[in-house]
C-alpha cells in the first residue's frame, strides 16, 4: 500500500523577508531580544559597581565585559528611530512632542524623584529648599541626578537631530561603507584621547558622556543599518554561527586589553573602564551577538509559548525598570546595609542583582496602573487602556450587527450576505490598518529599541 506523502506544516503567516510578514511591516521581536538582553546587562553593571571590592579581579573582568552597554543602546535607538520614520514619515512638530512627552517626563520625574530622596534622606540638607532647588536644576541640566539618567539626555539629543540624521543617510546612497567607516575611525580616535590623554576633555568638566559626538559611530551606524534592514538582518540571520566566534575572540581580546593595561599600572576598574577604543569594537561586536540570537528566536516564535509571553513582558516594562533599578539599589544599599552586613563576597553581587531586577519590576508594575505611568515608566497607564477597551466592547454591543469594526466589517457583512444570495462576488480586498476606527498607539520609545508600532501606519489625529 502506498505511503502518504508527508508534507512540512505551513505556515500560518508568511515572511516574506526579515523585515515584513504577509506583503506588511512586521514586529522586530529579535530587537525585543536584544533589548532585554542588553538591559538586563545594565543592571549586571549597576550591581557590580555598587557591591563589588575595588580589586576584585574576577569583577573587575565582568564589568569590562559589560560596558558594552550604553554604545548598544545608542546604535540601537538609531536603528529604530530610522527604522520607525521611514515606515511611518511624519513632520517633526508631530514627531518631537509624542518623543520628549515619553522620555523627556519621565527624565524630570525621575531626576525630581533621585533629587528629592538624597534631599529628604541628608542630614546636613534636609529641609533647605533652596539647595534643593539649586541641586535639581543641575541635575536636570547635566544628567547627573542619578548616574544612568545621562543617557536620557543623550537621547533627546538624537531625537533633536533627527532630521539631520535622515539627511546624512539620505545623501550618502551609495557610499554608506564609507561614511560608517569614517564615523568609525572618528570615534576610536575620541576614545583613545579620552582615554589616554584625558585632558584633552578638561573643557567639558567632567561631563564628557553628556554629549552624543562620544556615541557617533554607533549613531551613524544604526542609521545605516536600519535605513538597509532588509539586507542587514538577512546577512546577521546567514552568519550566525562565524557572529558567535566573533564575539568570543573579541571578548578575549577585550579582557587582554584590560589586563595589560592593570599590569602596566592601571587600577582594576580604570583599566575596564568604557570609553576606550577596545570598547568600540566590543561593543559593536556583542550588538551582532545578541540581533544573531535575537533573530533566531524570532524566527521560532510561537506566540503561545511561555518564553514569549515572558518577552512580550520585559519588552512593554523594559524602559520602566531602566528608570526605577538604580532607586532600589540605592535604597537597599543606603546607609549601613543589612545586606552588605550578613551576604559575604562573591554572593553579594549575584544576590543583589536578583532583588534589583525583582524590586524594580515590581515597581514598574506598579507605576504602570496608576495615573504616573507615562511619568514613571513612559508608558500608557495599563488601567485607562483597560478602561478604553471596556468603553470599546460597551460600544460595540450597541451598534448594529455588521457595523462593530467600522467600515471594513460593514464592507465584509455586505460581500457575505451577497454572496449568500447566490451571487458571485470576488472576496474582500487585503484590509489595512487605515480601516475601522483610529486606535492608540503604543508608543515607540526608541529609548530602548522599541518596535511597539513597527508597521501600524501613521494617523495625525
């Protein structure tokens, strides 16, 4: 008896290419990944710098290894902010406010939130406002209300020059290798000033990561990539296997460095420090690893899965528990620390890690159904958008049958019932985003490489 053919399953949606699903933008959930992956190294860096000894060698090594993360996050808000304009052009006086309303806010409240606790927890400054007040405005000014906020202030940096940005890419067609190697060679030029001959900088006063020339490279370069996505995710999916040896000899060569540099004299953490030309290489080299590993993932996604579920998760808190890690460490750590009491070395950092990342997603969580959720995390209030789903289903009850999805429900009620007459009538037509009522946007930050509304057409309210 014959066998029956056996036949692979097909696919419920179609990728047509890296960048698109059914002839439609699609959701980058392998920048998800790389987003996660690379917060969740910020908070590796926060942790270890606040419990480790000094000269702890062991991590003295990690942390050279993790500073890799603020030139990652800046490639890849370039990438997306790119990405995100091209499929959904707007004018600026559209675009800047929805930007600086979701990040610009939440870098006052949180720099008013750092402020106010050292203010209120100070014995010699509690209770005078004027140094408050004083204390506030340069923390505002500077990036220095607390030590990761600077990077807020870099990225409205890039927001404002956006529109330069889509300019330099747009003129350069056709010589993007070049400009992304000239923007290369400039900041390993920078760095390596920075790093060996500081006082060069003197001028800026200390506040040299403020500015985004340090981050050029890796600005110019998620431009680029985003404004070639097609072909640049293509080429990462085909070489993930040479991408991963990559990074492990790049990050052997990233620790030869650092330990050359303390054998001719540098402190342990001098010697890891990130703004050094190893850096740059390194960084650009673990951005590859994780979009290989991102990309990967998402080509096996199965929306059901846990995993995903878990994604989807950190993805929407991400920006929030960026926002709200260092307030736990610091409320944890304050003072003579029963943590730094009674959990002996080389726990302490793991341990601590743990209760920030649990702590400020708790926190996120929290913020998030509440009306200080764009304030706090940058995001909509999970309440109101219960709220407007309800008022959503309320209203559609009570509109007649074949009209509770708009115009393209009442198009597909009237082809059905002709159809159901016995005449021959071609089925609908694709339907587009455009149809049916306007719905909110989730917001993408860019702050953080989000995607939310990668490929939801833009509508001017």
């Amino acid at each position: 008896m014959q066998q029956p053919v056996q036949t692979a399953p097909q696919a419920t949606e179609d990728v047509t290419t890296p960048t698109r699903r059914n002839g439609r933008p699609r959701h980058l959930y392998e920048v998800d990944v790389l987003r996660i992956l690379t917060f969740a190294c910020v908070i590796g860096v926060h942790t270890t710098s606040h419990t480790a000894p000094t000269d702890s060698l062991f991590y003295g090594a990690v942390l050279a290894l993790l500073h890799f993360t603020r030139l990652v996050f800046f490639s890849l808000t370039a990438f997306v902010l790119v990405y995100s304009y091209t499929l959904r052009p707007r004018p600026m006086s559209q675009f800047w406010p929805k930007r600086f309303l979701l990040v610009g806010v939440p870098y006052l409240a949180w720099s008013f939130v750092y402020v106010a606790s050292a203010w209120l927890l100070s014995d010699t400054e509690r209770g005078d406002v004027p140094v408050f007040v004083t204390t506030f405005a340069h923390g505002v000014v500077t990036g220095t209300s607390m030590y990761h906020l600077y990077f807020l202030l870099v990225t409205m940096q890039v927001y404002l020059l956006l529109p330069a940005i889509i300019w330099l890419v747009r003129v350069t067609r056709g010589h993007h290798s070049a400009l992304t190697i000239a923007a290369l060679v400039v900041n390993l030029a920078v760095y390596a000033v920075y790093k060996y001959d500081n006082g060069v900088f003197d001028g800026f006063h200390g506040y040299t990561k403020q500015f985004f020339f340090m981050y050029l490279f890796f600005i110019v370069s998620g431009a680029v990539a985003a404004d070639h996505a097609d072909a640049f995710l293509t080429w990462v999916r085909a070489r993930r296997a040479l991408i991963g040896w990559v990074v492990l000899g790049t990050g052997l060569a990233t620790l030869l460095v650092w330990w050359v540099q303390i054998a001719v004299g540098q402190s342990v953490y001098a010697a890891g420090t990130p703004n050094q030309p190893i850096q740059i290489v390194w960084s650009t080299v673990v951005g590859f690893g994780f979009l290989a590993l991102g990309a990967k993932w998402a080509d096996r996604r199965d929306p059901d899965s846990w995993l995903a579920k878990v994604i989807d998760y950190g993805s929407d808190r991400s920006f929030g528990i960026f926002l709200s890690h260092p307030f736990v460490i610091w409320i944890v750590l304050y003072g003579d620390s029963w943590m730094e009491r009674h959990v002996p070395q080389p726990w302490l950092t793991p341990v601590m890690y743990v209760i920030a990342v649990v702590g400020a997603t708790l926190l996120t969580e929290l913020f998030r159904w509440t009306p200080l959720s764009v304030p706090l995390t940058g995001r909509p209030s999970l309440a109101s958008r219960a709220a407007r789903a309800g008022r959503r289903a309320t209203a559609a009850k009570g509109t007649p049958a074949g009209l509770e999805a708009g115009p393209t429900a009442a198009r597909s009620a009237a082809v059905v019932g002709a159809a159901g007459s016995g005449s021959r009538i071609a089925p609908p037509p694709a339907v587009h985003a455009t149809d049916g009522p306007v719905e909110p946007v989730e917001p993408d930050d860019a702050l953080v490489g989000e995607t939310d509304d990668v490929g939801k057409p833009f509508r001017s309210r």
